[in-house]
C-alpha cells in the first residue's frame, strides 16, 4: 500500500515543526520589569520634593491661573 502524497507531506511538515526552537518548551526566567529591577536600572532618587516646594508650586499655579483669567475677561 503507497502513503498518499498529502500524507507524506503533511508528516514531513509536522515533523520540520517539532524539531525547530520555538515549538520546544524553553524556560526564560521569570522576566518582566518589577519595582525592584526597576529602582536598581534607575538609581536612587536624589531628591524628594518637600511639602513646602510642593505648596509654593501650587499657588504660583494659582496665581498663574488667576492672572490667565484676567486677561481674557
């Protein structure tokens, strides 16, 4: 009895497939970005903004804000 050519070719796909690498199982690691790998690529941080930089911030935008509506009243 003669395998049909489909056959043949079919088997010889499937076994092309099996062999290469991304059909084989391959344990990469836990990978990904967390925190932690994260804050050691980026270093420490060297300054924190304080309370009172924070609030000087927001009223200079307030004022800046008020000033934008006075000029276009």
């Amino acid at each position: 009895m003669a395998c049909s050519p489909h056959l043949v070719l079919l088997v010889t796909i499937l076994m092309t497939l099996a062999g290469t690498q991304e059909s084989a199982p391959v344990y990469r690691g836990r990978g990904g970005w967390t925190l932690n790998s994260a804050g050691y690529l980026l270093g420490p941080v060297l300054h924190l903004p304080s309370k009172v930089e924070q609030g000087r911030k927001r009223d200079s935008a307030l004022e800046i804000l008020d000033l934008w509506k006075a000029i276009g009243e």
